[in-house]
C-alpha cells in the first residue's frame, strides 16, 4: 500500500481487515451480489470527504476475503479479540504495521444480509504517516445484483477506478 494514496489504501485495507477481522466469528456470509460502502476517515486533524465503492461479490469471493484477511491479520497481530456483545460485533486488535503498532477497537452493527456498519478508532505508536490516531466509519448497503459485465471482486472506487480484489490476492500470493 502506498502512503501517498491513503484513500485508495483505506478502502482496500478496509475490505480486507473487515473480511479477516470478522471470519474468526462465524458470522453469517454477506449476501452476494452488489455491495456498496462507503468509508469515512478522520485522522484527527483533517476529514477526508466520504469515499465510495462498489463491489461484486458471490460466495466464493466473501470466503477468499475472510481467509485472506484472517491469515494476513495473525501474522501481524499480537492480539485479535473477537466478541459478540448485545448483537454487536466487537473488536480489538493489537497489530504490527511496519514498525508501528496499531491498537484498534471496531463495533460492528447490522446484518450481512442488507446493510452493516463499522465504527473503529485506532491510535499509532509510534504514529504512522505522521498520525498518531484516527476513526474510520464504513457503512456498507447490498444494492442488488451485480451489474451486467462485473465478476465477483470487481470493485469501483468513487473516482471510477477499477480492480478485481481476487487478482490483486493473486498477485499477492505469487510473491
């Protein structure tokens, strides 16, 4: 991940490290098709503007993100606490990012049948690209079935870029 493309970064990392954050749960798989997220950043000095994406998913694609997430997040966390609280998903993680470590606390609200919410605050020591913590809201829809021409892990970024989560996995595990 590129630090002079955070936004970019944010919504990849976020898709991964939410798929890995919550397959240790067992929760039940997001409904396939169309899923479109948006990502709100605050790094405690500035706000970035909402960040939108779309993607295409199918069963297959939910379970290779939740997989891909889950062995990167063990490999660079010192701990991974899991839990169901009140019919909320709660997280907290301690990880590794470079040399920095990430302490975060997650909350997630919602189904993953129609539409959830993660609200997580991070702080960063020593603090990563100059930031010594941030908050990160992605509320995430099912907006139906994927659009003609999209496979599963197809994602649109909100300035229309486009990439496939699969492929870039596969380029990962080529390396």
């Amino acid at each position: 991940m590129r630090i002079h493309t955070p936004r970019l970064g944010i919504a990849a990392m976020a898709c991964l490290l939410f798929a890995g954050t919550a397959s240790a749960l067992d929760y039940p798989p997001r409904k396939p098709g169309l899923w479109e997220m948006t990502i709100q950043a605050d790094d405690g000095a500035s706000k970035a503007p909402p960040m939108q994406t779309q993607q295409c998913i199918d069963a297959a694609t939910d379970k290779a993100m939740r997989e891909m997430g889950s062995s990167t997040g063990q490999q660079g966390c010192s701990k991974q606490d899991m839990r169901t609280e009140g019919g909320k998903m709660v997280v907290d993680s301690v990880c590794k990012i470079g040399t920095t470590t990430a302490t975060t606390h997650a909350v997630v609200s919602g189904d993953f049948g129609t539409g959830y919410r993660m609200e997580s605050r991070s702080s960063y020591n020593p603090p990563l690209a100059g930031r010594k913590e941030g908050t990160a809201i992605i509320e995430a829809k099912w907006v139906g079935p994927c659009k003609a021409g999209q496979k599963p892990g197809d994602m649109v970024m909100s300035n229309g870029m486009k990439m496939n989560v699969l492929d870039m996995m596969g380029a990962q595990k080529k390396k």
